[in-house]
C-alpha cells in the first residue's frame, strides 16, 4: 500500500470519524488540515493521501481549498478526497479536481459519504442508518484505493445527476444567503468564497454564556478571541459551526445559528475537535 496520510477538517466530528476509519484501515496517520493550514506550502510526503472533508453550501469548505491550493509535490501519489454530507456532495469534489487541474496535478479519485446533517433539523433523517451505513462506505473506499481506483464515486448518484445543473444557481443564492448572515449591503459583488469568512459578524451569545472558552478551543482556525469572559468573532469563519454545536450552554446566537437544532457525532468529543488547532506531537 505504500505510506498514507490522512487530512481532515471537521466541525462536529462527522469527517474525523470517517477520516479515523479510512486511516486506521490503510495504516495511515491522521493529520488535521488546520495544524498545517498556515505553512506557506504543504510538503506531501506520503505515496497515498487522504482529503477528509464536510460539504458547505453544495461545495468545498475554504480551508479545503486552501489547503489544496498550497499542496506541493503530488507527482506519482494517489490522491483521494472523502466529501460528506446530510444530503449530498453538490460541486465539493469536482471543484476540488479544478483545484489540482489548475495546478498541473490531479485529484485521483473522490468519494462522497452521507453522513447526519449538522447545520439544521431534518425530521425525517436516520442517524442511526447513516452511523451504520459509513463503515460499509469506507469498506468501498479502502478497496478502491488498494486498487488504485480513479474517478468520481457518489452515495447517491440519482440526487446528484438531478442537483447538477443547478450549481450555478446555488451559488447565487449561497451568495445572497451569506450577504444577510454577514450584515453585508446586497448586492456586494462578492462570493460566497468571499463572504463567508463574515458569516460571523451574525453570531452573539445570550445570558447562558458561562465563558467557559470551549467555543475558542474547538475553532480550528482561531477565530474566536474571549473577550472579558465572552467570544469575539474575528471575522475569518469556516462555517464549521463547531462553536455554536459544542457550546455547553447552548448560548450561541445568529444567522448561522439560529435553528434550535444542534448536533455532534456521538463518537467524538471537544477534546477531539479542539486537536485541530493544537501543535501536533
Ligand atoms: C455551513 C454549513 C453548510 C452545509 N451545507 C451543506 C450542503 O450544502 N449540503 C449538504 O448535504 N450538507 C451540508 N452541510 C452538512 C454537513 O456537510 C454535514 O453534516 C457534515 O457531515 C458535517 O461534517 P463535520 O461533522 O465533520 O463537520 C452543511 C453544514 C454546514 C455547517
Ligand atoms: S462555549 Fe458557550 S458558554 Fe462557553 S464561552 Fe463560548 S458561548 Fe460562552
Ligand atoms: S467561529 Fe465557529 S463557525 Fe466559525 S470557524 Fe470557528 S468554530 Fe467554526
């Protein structure tokens, strides 16, 4: 099989738990995204690389394409992207090709998974089915990656065939979407690439707030600074929602916030999403 590393980036555990079985199966070491992310380039240094990652919005977390922008040395490695979801995979994959395309690289192969959906209630949704039915994903991923398989692999192919030709749109409307959360006067001209970093700007705790700081521990990116006992959004969101899912106190407010529903994967704990940011050892 070679050498593996597996990159993750994850907000409520969904991506670390895949990426932990996709690592443990291929003897790989697991490395978080954002405890490289600062480096000028990431020297890849492994023949097998692994690319774990949460759909925002029908397409690729920012820190995912960061990360992907900074990759050096992928000559003659397998590369692999995992994209999960709690619908479906939208743009994540192919726009991560595009990436590696516009590099002189290659994205050998990408996987979608459905996993719970984190970012708001889906009555209708089987957590448990979705917790069962992951193992089975990474058994088809670990074979083809042995293999060496190359191409695009959905979970559910049907949905989407039938979401493709409304990327563009999707856009347009995230867009909007995050001109609101993000106080920003519409229309900005920006993206949703671009906007979404301001997201933040929505986000405000209400009396619950104990200024316990488990929301700056579990930002993988430090974007939050506590303030006199208080959380200080500075402006370069992910999106992950880890500080509005992982606050004890359920104290957190806003845009992005505001569904009453909160989620995490059972298997994972704050200690294990605050790793993220820590010096790896
Ligand atoms: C800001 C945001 C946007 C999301 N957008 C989508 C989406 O467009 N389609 C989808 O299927 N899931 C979407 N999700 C759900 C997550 O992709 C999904 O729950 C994922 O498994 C979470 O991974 P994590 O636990 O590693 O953070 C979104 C989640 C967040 C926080
Ligand atoms: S995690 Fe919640 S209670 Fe703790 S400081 Fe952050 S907002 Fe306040
Ligand atoms: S501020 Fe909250 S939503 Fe934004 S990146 Fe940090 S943990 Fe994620």
């Amino acid at each position: 099989m070679g050498n593996v590393e597996v990159y993750y980036f994850s907000g409520t555990g969904n991506s670390l738990t895949l990426a932990r079985l996709v690592a443990q199966r291929l003897g790989g070491e697991l490395i978080p995204i954002a405890s490289v992310i600062d480096r000028e380039k990431i020297e890849l240094t492994a023949d097998v690389i692994g690319i774990v990652f949460p759909v925002y919005y029908a397409a690729t977390p920012n820190i995912v394409r960061r990360f992907a922008e900074k990759l050096e040395t992928t000559e003659g490695k397998y590369i692999f992207a995992i994209s999960n979801y709690g619908g479906g995979a939208g743009d994540s994959l192919k726009t991560l090709g595009r990436i590696f395309e516009a590099r002189g690289k290659a994205l050998s192969a990408g996987f979608g998974v459905h996993m719970p959906q984190n970012a708001f209630h889906k009555p209708w949704e089987m957590k448990s089915l979705a917790y069962r039915q992951a193992p089975k994903r990474i058994d088809f991923i670990v074979r083809a990656v042995e293999v060496r398989r190359t191409g695009l692999f959905y979970s559910n192919v049907l949905v989407q065939a039938l979401m493709a030709p409304f990327q563009g749109w999707l856009r347009r409307m995230t867009a909007l979407y995050l001109e609101k959360a993000s106080n920003t006067p519409s229309p900005s001209g920006l993206t949703a690439e671009q906007l979404m970093p301001l997201a933040d700007r929505s986000f405000a705790v209400d009396e619950n707030c104990t200024g316990c700081g488990t929301c700056a521990r579990v930002c993988a990116v430090g974007n939050i600074e506590i303030v006199d006992k208080r959380p200080i959004w500075q402006n370069h969101c992910e999106n992950c929602l880890a500080c509005f899912n992982w606050c004890p106190t359920d104290a957190i407010r806003g845009a992005l916030a505001n569904t009453g529903y909160r989620y995490h994967h059972p298997d994972v704990t704050v200690r294990d999403i605050a790793r993220q940011s820590e010096p790896q050892t």
